[in-house]
C-alpha cells in the first residue's frame, strides 16, 4: 500500500461525506415531521464477538437490551437473547460456550420504547450460547463495560468507568475480587495474550488546568501477577482514550485518541488547529509510548476514532472513526518501518503538516455505509463494524481494494428517527466541520467535559475557561462560563459557526436541542455505598447551615440561581463575574471553577475556601463533599 494510493482512497469519503450532509438536509424535513409521532424500537449495536470457529456473531444491542445472535456466511438472524439491561460489553469464553456480557441500567437512553431494566444496578450478564439464556447476573462496578477474559479462563477484567476502577472477576467465584484504581472514566480494556498485562485507556485527564501547559490522560498496563500498575501519559493534549488492543506478538499496545491544542486560540480548526485525531503505540517491554502518529489526511480528518483491532497475524490494524463514518486500514508493519526510519513522534500541539497523509503511507480510508461506527472485529482477511446509529453491520475485505469490497447487513428494519435522536447523531458528526477536523462530541464527551481549558471567541482571547458540561444547559440559563450566551440555543447556533467553523443550519442546531434536552444526570455512583449515607446526610445539613448557605447560589431543584457572582477568582485579562454551574452530576465534571484549578471538590473547599469553607473541619469538608457528589 504506497501513501499516493492512501492519498487517493482517502479522497473517496470526503465526496461521499458531502453528499450525506446534503441528502439528509434534503430530507431532513421529512424526518422531523415523522418522528414527532412515530418512534422505532432502535437496535443501537455498540460491540461484537465472534465464535471460536468464527460461524456466528454475538452481536450486543445497548437500546434494545438484547444480544443478536448472528450466522456470519449468510448475515442471517439465529436467535435473539434478551438481557436484563443495556448492555456496554461482550467477552466469550474459550470454549464459546459462555458469553459475558456487562449491563447498565444507568445509563440515560433517549428511546421511550427502550425495554425497561429489570435490574437496578449494574450486572454482570452470564450467558449459555448453547441454550441462549441469560443463566445468573452478578451485580459490578458503576459503569461497568468493556469486558475481556484471561487466555486461560480464570479471569475477566472490565472497567467500572464510574467507579473509577478496572475491576477483576474470578470465575471460579463468581465474584469480584480485586479493584484496580485508575485514573479517569476507564473506558477499554485489552489482554495479552501470554495473560501477564491488562491495557486501560483512560478517557480523561485529571490535572488542573490553569497554571501548566501538561495536560493528558493515562494509559494503564496493570501486571496479572504483581497487580501493580505503570501509568503511560500520552503526549499533551492526549484525551478522549476509547479502543485498545494488543498485538499478536505481544510488544504492543494501541491506543486512539484525539489530540487536543487546547493552548492555542481557537481562531480556526483548519489543520487540525484546535483537535487532531490519533494513534498511539505502546511498547509493553519498556512500558513506555513509542510513538503517536495522527490518522488524518490534510483538509480531510477522520473525526473521533473509537475502536480499534489488529489481525491475528499481527499484519493489519483497523481503526474507526465515529465521526466520519469511516475506517483506516493500516498495514502495520509498514507504519513502524516508516515510524522508525526517519518520522519524528507525532508534533504535541500545533496544526498538522501539509500533505499529512504521507505520515502512514499504509493507511486507507475506506467508507462506511453505516453511521456512527463503534467496535470493530477482525477474523482473518475480514473486518466486521457495528454502526450504532444505523443498526447496521458492515463486513469488509482487508486489501488494497477494500475501498470497494464492503457488505453491509441491517440488523433490523430502520426505524425514522426521533428529533432528539437525529440531534444525537449531529452532535457526534465531524463532518458538519470545516474539514471534519471534530464533532460537537470531541469536546463534550457524552456531552460532558473535557476537562480542558479552552479560549473560546465569544468573548474575545486571552481567557481560557474550563469546558462545561451540557447536561441541564439548556434548563439553565445563560450559556457559557461569562453568561455571554443567554440560552444554550443561541450557543449551539454560535459552536456551530465559531468552534466547528461552518454555517449552522437550523434543522440540525434544533435537532442537537432536542437531543441536549433530554439528557438527564446520571445517578451519582456514591448513592450505592451505605457507608456514606450519613456523610452525605450531615452533608446536606452543611450545605443548608446559615451561616454558609451555599443555597444562596446553588438554589432550586437544579441547584443554581442562574446568575453571574463574583468568587474571586478573575485574573488581570479575565472577567470578574461567573455562571454560577448546577451541581448536579458535579461529580463527572473536574477540574473546578472556570479555570480548572482544583481536581477535587475536598481541595475547592479546604485550599480553595470556596463559600467560606476555611471554617470547616477536615471531616466537615468531607461530608460536604460526600453530599455534592451524591448530586
């Protein structure tokens, strides 16, 4: 695969990606106008496993909350398996004759047609592909997801996200036994497959923000044998850490990622000036990055990768892009001859080169005809994506013609979207971008943080201000950190035409309205933990005590006045007065105040004095804490 034939290929989806923007807007009127009565049972495909014989397909439906049961020749559907919950991960025993499967009945969905869970907290799902049942649950970590098994069958690892841990399964026990602190929302777990090392990518930085130009989030390799755990940063900037996997030969991990500027003025995204999109190697023998190369071609990125896999001969690496809907194909021996024989690691800041597709000449871009591509597997020359916002499975031929041997298979009949549900799409579109560089979602994470410090134009340059989340922004106005925006319609509008840099059209920043406003706060994992019950009681008390009445501010339901205070915390280019945030869900959203200068709510109150806290106790502060994060 040369880089001109790269090149080339990756010309293909930039049309096509157009051409999709366009027919939608054409239609765009014809699905709103069914969706206000017609709501489909959404299939939402998230992962995929493979038999050992690679016959059938187990295929997990997070909105349907169920497992389809796939014959791989023919695409055809053999059995359906209903699950307790959404679920967020699939492994499958050695012998396929058990598939575990992690659920979460937490996890907000927007679909009122969604099966109700019969579970209240998470579970860990056993079922027998024999006789297609669910046999037990287990309840596990909040969050849990992104299972996978020892090579020997002893074992499986999974990341309780919200519990900020990856947890470890004996099944022989059948229960947890050890939980491995990470540090921020693990999201994708990888073993080796001698067994010894467990790979986690961390999704978040946590790192103030507002005095150091280092901020990246970790990639954990965790020893089955010592449990001990060496933390690998990524180069500054490294955030958004989805897909892992590991090589066959076991010398490394790969990770990707976006690759954040935030230090620069977000005055184009042209280049990749504000977020890049890449990959990263880790060599498992030193335990250290190798190296980070970007899986953009210049003018034409590749939005928000997601999954990633590498053949069993070690030969190919696939990698998806959620907001593009399209794949690379990368052969991956030629991309670490070409790393070392001359490339320097991949810049940590600053627009990316031009011609920058020559950086992996054994790269192909190859599209998809599904939306929002999330898992990927391969079994031999064959790679099968499972689209999510499309229900639909595409298989592709892994060669240099693989731009064309593409065939898809719908998981069921595609029902109209609803408004919210097209806005969801939107919001995780790159290709609403000038150049595709990133997607609304590149920032907001599950329409949450980055937890970055970025300068924005709204309200001029020269202050950077922390990224709030967008859950109960449109509940609570005004928008942004200064209020500059006095709705959050009017700052979707505007994040359209200054932070992605086109035109917004109206349909869409309506559709990404309706999506916004259905979101709602996740249930806060500390409520699980009895032992806090009376913390979080004598909490609340403090909250409410007159002589702090953080009430004051943080009123209402929503816990917020919405208005402007100063809280002494501008600086000589900054603004004096800031929105005062609802705290619900403040738990998912460090670093705290506009600049990002404490990583824990314990260190806002004690070194922070924030609301007069100095008067506290140690023990007072953790109570404090213990109720807010209960939010």
């Amino acid at each position: 695969m040369s880089g001109r034939r790269s090149y080339n290929f990756a010309r293909v989806p930039l049309v096509k990606g157009k051409q999709v923007c366009y027919n939608r807007e054409m239609n765009v009127a014809l699905f709103l106008l069914f969706s206000l009565t017609t709501q489909g049972a959404w299939l939402g495909p998230v992962d995929m496993v493979l038999s050992p014989d690679g016959s059938r397909a187990y295929v997990a439906l997070f909105d349907a909350s169920e497992i389809r049961v796939l014959e791989t020749e023919q695409d055809s559907t053999l059995a359906t398996i209903p699950l307790p919950a959404g679920p967020t991960g699939m492994a499958l025993s050695p012998d396929g004759k058990t598939l575990y499967v992690t659920c979460d009945p937490a996890e907000a969905s927007l679909l009122k047609t969604r099966p109700a869970p019969t579970v209240k907290n998470p579970v860990l799902a056993m079922v027998e592909t024999t006789t297609g049942s669910v046999r037990e649950t287990v309840e596990i970590g909040e969050g849990a997801r992104s299972p996978v098994g020892s090579p020997d069958g002893k074992y499986l690892y999974w990341c309780a996200r919200f519990d900020t841990c990856l947890e470890v399964f004996s099944i022989s026990e059948k229960r947890v036994t050890r939980r491995i602190p990470m540090v921020r929302e693990p999201f994708a777990a990888a073993v080796s497959l001698d067994g010894k090392t467990v790979v986690v990518s961390n999704l978040l930085p946590l790192e103030r923000t507002d005095e150091q130009y280092l901020v990246m989030a970790r990639v954990a390799l965790v020893d089955t044998t010592t449990w001990e755990t060496v933390w690998v940063p990524l180069p500054n900037g490294g955030i958004n850490v989805r897909g892992v996997c590991v090589s066959p030969d076991g010398e490394y991990a790969y990770v990707v990622h976006g690759m954040a500027s935030y230090m620069l003025t977000t005055g184009q995204v042209k280049g990749g000036w504000m977020n890049m999109n890449s990959i990263s190697f880790i060599d498992l023998r030193t335990k250290k990055i190798r190296g980070t190369l970007s899986l953009d071609h210049y003018g034409f990125a590749a939005a928000n990768p997601w999954g990633v896999a590498v053949s069993d001969d070690g030969k190919m690496l696939v990698v998806t892009h959620s907001g593009t809907a399209d794949i690379s194909v990368i052969d991956r021996l030629a991309m670490h001859r070409n790393f070392e024989t001359g490339l320097f690691p991949y810049p940590a800041v600053g627009p990316t080169p031009d011609h920058a597709e020559e950086i992996v000449p054994a790269q192909i871009r190859v599209p998809l005809s599904g939306e929002g591509p999330r898992a990927v597997v391969i079994r031999g020359d064959t790679a099968f994506v499972v689209n999510y916002f499309s229900d639909t499975i595409d298989r592709i031929h892994l060669d240099e013609n693989s731009f064309n041997s593409m065939r898809s298979m719908a998981l069921g009949e595609r029902p109209i979207p609803t408004f919210a549900r097209l806005g969801e799409q939107y919001f995780h579109d790159g290709r609403l971008c000038y150049e595709q560089w990133q997607s609304c979602a590149s920032c907001h994470l599950d329409a949450r943080v980055d937890g970055l410090n970025w300068d924005l134009l709204n309200d001029g340059v020269g202050n950077p201000k922390n990224t709030k989340s967008m859950v109960l922004a449109h509940r609570t106005p005004p928008s942004m950190a200064t209020g500059v925006r006095a709705d959050a319609e009017t700052a979707v509008r505007k994040g359209i035409q200054m932070i992605l840099q086109t035109e917004p059209v109206e349909s869409q920043a309506a559709a990404m309205d309706a999506y916004l406003k259905s979101l709602e706060p996740r249930r806060a994992p500390i409520l699980r933990d009895e032992r806090q019950r009376e913390s979080r009681v004598r909490g609340r008390h403090l909250f409410y005590r007159p002589d702090l009445a953080c009430d004051t501010c943080h009123s209402g339901e929503n816990y917020t006045d919405e208005n402007l205070h100063d809280v002494g915390t501008e600086t000589s280019l900054e603004w004096r007065k800031f929105d005062t945030p609802t705290l619900r869900e403040c738990w998912r959203t460090a670093p705290y105040l506009h600049d990002g200068r404490y990583t824990t709510l314990f260190e806002l109150f004690r070194v922070g004095k924030h609301g007069g806290t100095e008067k506290l106790s140690d023990s007072e502060i953790r109570d404090l804490e213990a109720f807010l994060r209960s939010l």
